[in-house]
C-alpha cells in the first residue's frame, strides 16, 4: 500500500506571494491534517479535514487554508507568505477521525519564503 | 493546554548500548500516545502507538511504556546501532480537536 505523498517537495516563493501545497493521504484514508515543523516552534498543528469538511484548527491566522476533495485528496493554501511561513510542512492521514486513530505521515514539503 | 516535554534533548551513546528516552505531559486526558522518528530533513516515521487504555507496545528493539496517571511515557532501544540515529518524538493526542501534540524531540547519536 502506497504512504502519504505530497508534492511539490521543495518550494521557494517570495515574500507576498501565495503557494498551494498538496497531500495524497494512503488509499482508504479519510482523514488529512496538516502541520508546521519550525526549528523554534516545533510541530505545530494547521488543520484536519474529514469528509471534504474541516473538523479542527490550530492557531493560525487565516492566511493559512486548506480543503479536500471527494477523493480525501487535500491541499493547503498560504496567501501573502511572510518570512516566518519557512517551514517543512507535513500531512498525516489516519482511516477516520476519531481520537484513537494512529496518524500517518508524509514525507513534507519544504518551504523557503524570500 | 497540553504540553508535552522530552528529556534529554540531546543523546549520544556508543553502539549497542541500551538506552532509554522520556515524555512527559500535563493534561492526562490522551486518546493516544505516539512515538516517531524523524531523519534530518525527512518527514515522520511512525514507530509505536499506545492507547490510552495500554500500558505498553513492543516492537522489535523498541519498548513504549504508558503511564497516563503521572503523565509520563518512555521509549526503550535495545542494543543500540548507528542507523537509530534519528530525532524521536513524542506525540499525544487529546482534546476535542484530536490534534496532536508534540514534544521538541530527543536527538540521538549512535557511534560506532
């Protein structure tokens, strides 16, 4: 059975920009949620979605957004990048979205904000 | 708010050493608990997951333990070797977001 892909692996963008990430979670996998790994701040999460519905936020501001599809594909959005947005972005995906499910990772994107 | 500490930050032992690694939390209302690997520059690599309900998982040279009431779970490597060496995390999930929450890690170093 195939992992959680993500893609692009490597983006860089300038500052004010805007940049879509994408997450395939593995096969049967419903729910995807996001998170930030910054050297200072840790993992941090963004968001889960479930059912093409977002279930949770983290405490981001509202540049971050995020959907997924009917076929639990999800992407994430960051508009007006600032400095401080560099960050290995990674997806997890889990079969539901109930507490006892074990979360699957990808192996992230790297972002580099100019 | 939940916070999740790990102790050491830092762990460099010779091979074949068996080594212990500690998380701590403070809210011990869990779902779950996680321990994952992470390879420089990599994403994460799932190694064990305890239930709230589990007082331990094994797998391989890895030993999880549990113990929700004092808030403290560790991560047992028998007979260490250099391709353990990695950053290890530890992860509960609680809350009525299920997020995770994650420590900052313990590196370890394994020498020949």
């Amino acid at each position: 059975k195939a992992g959680v892909t993500q893609t692009p692996r490597y983006l860089i963008k300038t500052r004010g920009q805007q940049v879509t990430l994408s997450c395939s979670p593995i096969s049967g996998h419903r729910s995807v949620s996001w998170y930030q790994q910054t050297p200072g701040q840790g993992l941090q999460f963004l968001f889960e979605y479930f059912s093409e519905t977002q279930r949770n936020k983290g405490n981001f501001p509202g540049r971050f957004s995020g959907r997924q599809f009917s076929n639990s594909r999800s992407e994430m959005n960051v508009s007006t990048l600032e400095l401080g947005d560099s960050a290995l972005y990674l997806c997890a995906s889990s079969p539901t979205s109930g507490g006892d499910n074990e979360q699957f990772f990808g192996p992230g994107t790297r972002l580099t904000v100019l | 708010k939940q916070e999740v500490t790990q102790i050491p930050a830092a762990l460099s032992v010779p091979e074949g050493e068996n080594l212990v690694l500690n998380c701590s939390f403070t809210d011990s209302a869990i779902y779950n608990l996680q321990w994952f690997r992470q390879d420089p520059g990599k994403g994460l690599t799932s190694l064990l997951l305890i239930q709230s309900s589990q007082r331990e998982q094994t797998s391989g040279r890895l030993n999880a333990s549990l113990d929700k009431s004092s808030g403290r779970s560790t991560l047992y490597i028998a007979a260490s070797q250099p391709g353990d060496s990695a950053t290890y995390l530890c992860a509960v999930r609680g809350g009525s977001n299920y997020k995770l929450t994650f420590g900052k890690g313990t590196l370890l170093t394994v020498n020949p």
